[in-house]
C-alpha cells in the first residue's frame, strides 16, 4: 500500500498520493483546505487515502502542524548541510 507493486498501481500508492499532497502544501494550510485542494486529484479517490498520507508524511518527519491552536499543517524544510553534494 505504501509502495506500488503487481496489485497496487503507483497512482493509488501512498507514496504518490504524499507526492501530491506535499506538491499542494507549498504554504502551511488546514487540513480541510488541503483536503479541497487534492480530492479531485488521480489516486486521491477518498478522505481515507488522504488521511493515509498525510500521517505517513507526518510518520516520516515530512510536514507537522505550525502549533496546535491554528491547526495549520506545514512541510519541514529539508537540512542543507547534509554533507552531501550534489552532482
């Protein structure tokens, strides 16, 4: 479900639904706004695959909530200094 394989499309993976909703939170939004902005996309289908994704982008460090009186969710920048370099 994670990753796509024989029975799982790439569409319908939660890696590309993340993929999508992480391409739609360039600025720190509420859940439900962002649910507006991604429940027409490919794969999304349902708020269930939505909410999927959303904790498994939480799950991997990728975006949290601002504070939890606004309610916003935000992406979490990635270090630079990571020390490696790219090609």
């Amino acid at each position: 479900m994670i990753l796509p394989d024989e029975h799982i499309p790439t569409r319908l993976s939660l890696i590309a639904i993340g993929a999508t909703v992480l391409d739609q939170l360039r600025q720190p939004r509420t859940v439900n706004d962002l649910w507006e902005a991604v429940r027409g996309a490919s794969g999304v289908k349902s708020f269930h695959r939505f909410s999927l994704a959303v904790s498994f982008l939480y799950t991997l460090g990728v975006v949290d909530f601002v504070d939890e009186e606004s309610g916003l969710l935000c992406r979490i920048p990635r270090p630079t200094n990571s020390g490696i370099t790219p090609n």
